[in-house]
C-alpha cells in the first residue's frame, strides 16, 4: 500500500514533505527521524518491519528530499529549530512512539527534553552523547568537502569512514545521493557541524533529566564513531535507559546485512511491544543488551 503523501505546514515558516505508511489494524503510531544527508528514502528497510505492527511516518527536514521544492531555503535552520519541527509532527500525528538515526538523535532529544505529551517511548539508533576521537575526525574530514560544496569527496568520505562496512550496491547509492545535493544543503551540513562542535554536549545533556519515558539505544558492534561504550554513557543522564548491540555491525545497523536487520527488528519491537504491555525489556537471546 502506498503512503499517504501530505504537506505539513510547520509555524508558517516551513513547509514540510509527511509520507504515512497505515496499517489499520495498528493502535500506535511511530515518527522516524533522519540522519543528516539523508531522505526518507533512508528508512526503506526499517519500515518493512515496523510497519507490519504501526502506522509510520516519514519526513524529509525543509532543505532536503521532497520538502525542499516547498521552500525556500535562504537561510540554514539550527538544531533547536528541527526539534521544533519534530515536536510540531508529533502532535499533528498524534505519535505515541519515535526513532531516529545517527545525527537525527540530536533534534529528537532536543523534542524529548521538552516532554511531548503523546510520546511513551523512543529509540535511539548509531546515536551517542559525545564526539569521540573518530568521530571529530571524521567531522573535520567533512567540513574540508562541504566548503567545497564537492558532493563526490563527500560521498567518498561517507563511503570509506561511517559507511565502511555497507554493501556495494548502498555504497553506490550512497555515493550518487550526495553527489547530487544542492549547494544549500552543502551549507545546510555545514552550519549542523559547526553548531554541533561549539556545542558543550552535542545533545545538550543538561536537558535530558526531564525525560521521563523509556528510552533504547542501539549500536553496532563495529562502529567506532558513535560506539556501543559511548551509547551507555546516556545512563547517566536518563532514568530509564536500555541498550543493545547489534553484532557484526557498523553505524548503518540495519542496511548493512539480513542478520544485522534481523537483530535491528528484535530489539526495536521486542522493546515497543514489551513496554506497551507494561513488562520489562529482555533482549532476545541472539541479541546483546543491557538495561539500566
């Protein structure tokens, strides 16, 4: 079945592509979030599983995929102002439940630490709360391409760093994405990485006490830039964390092997499907996972 296309106006200030995946006999919905550079077009593996249980919704960021026709794009918005958005979408779709990747964590913890009223739970994938040594090279590797607005090197990078251990055929469509972007969204990436480096906490830690609802964080094993250490460093700062690692993995989790997707589903609906019933988050046992 086809998604249900609609243009969300956000604030009257952006114009926003929503794409719905229904299933009527599903009694929650979920809200995926984007990593940076990416489209909807990024979750084509997870909603094959997620939407056998929910209603999903999908959503590109103004300045990218099918959202960046409705506007008009002259100036770069902050991270503070794509969690603006995400809280918008979360109540307009009545979201009970929100997963993002990578980079999209930021915003969403942003959204979460202002306690949206619907939301009962989220899922955190390739997500961690500093920039360790790895990923502050990369990041600089990144600026070097995104100044020169040089969209081939920006897709050798991603390839040959966080997208290492993707198959070819994602490598290559990884490569042909990024080579096509337009010089905003260059500038766009740009402003993220800059403010996420000034940033003391690249997710602003000393907001995240307020939120109260369950949280899973899943990492790759292999993923040395938001690592499965770095991830558990989150149990500080919230109340009710769980973790799992995926095995034989890097940051793309779910793209990079059937096992590796496998082990992703398990952990993403063992984890909703447990909390709805009001029991204790246990791992499957090819799973490794921890819950603090």
């Amino acid at each position: 079945m086809k998604p249900a296309i609609a243009v969300i106006d956000v604030h009257r200030t952006y114009k926003v592509h929503t794409e719905f995946h229904a299933n009527p006999s599903a009694q929650k919905t979920i809200i995926l979030v984007n990593g940076s550079l990416a489209t909807t077009a990024s979750f084509a593996q997870t909603v094959k599983y997620l939407g056998t249980q929910f209603n999903v919704v999908l959503f590109d960021q103004p300045y990218a995929g099918q959202s960046r026709a409705h506007n008009r794009n002259e100036h770069c918005i902050t991270k503070e102002d794509e969690a603006a958005i995400l809280l918008d979408l979360i109540d307009h779709y009545g979201a009970q439940y929100l997963m993002s990747f990578s980079w999209g964590g930021i915003a969403s913890m942003l959204a979460l630490s202002k306690r949206p009223p619907t939301l009962e739970k989220a899922i955190f994938a390739s997500f961690s709360p500093i920039l360790n040594e790895p990923m502050l090279d990369y990041l600089g590797r990144a600026l070097v391409c995104l100044n020169q607005e040089d969209g081939d090197k920006v897709g050798h990078l991603i390839n040959t760093t966080i997208g290492k251990h993707l198959p070819s055929l994602f490598k290559r469509y990884n490569h042909k994405h990024t080579s096509r972007l337009s010089a905003h969204e260059y500038r766009q990436m740009n402003a993220h990485v800059h403010q996420v480096l000034r940033m003391q906490a690249h997710c602003q830690l000393d907001r995240l006490g307020g939120i109260g609802i369950p949280l899973l964080f899943i990492n790759g094993e292999l993923d040395e830039y938001t690592s499965v250490a770095d991830a558990r460093l989150m149990a500080r700062y919230i109340t009710d964390c769980h973790f799992a690692k995926v095995s034989n993995t890097g940051h793309f989790i779910d793209m990079e092997h059937k096992g590796a997707w496998l082990q992703t589903q398990n952990a993403v609906l063992g984890f909703l499907q447990h909390s709805a019933s009001g029991k204790r988050f246990t791992p499957h046992p090819g799973l490794h996972a921890m819950a603090v």
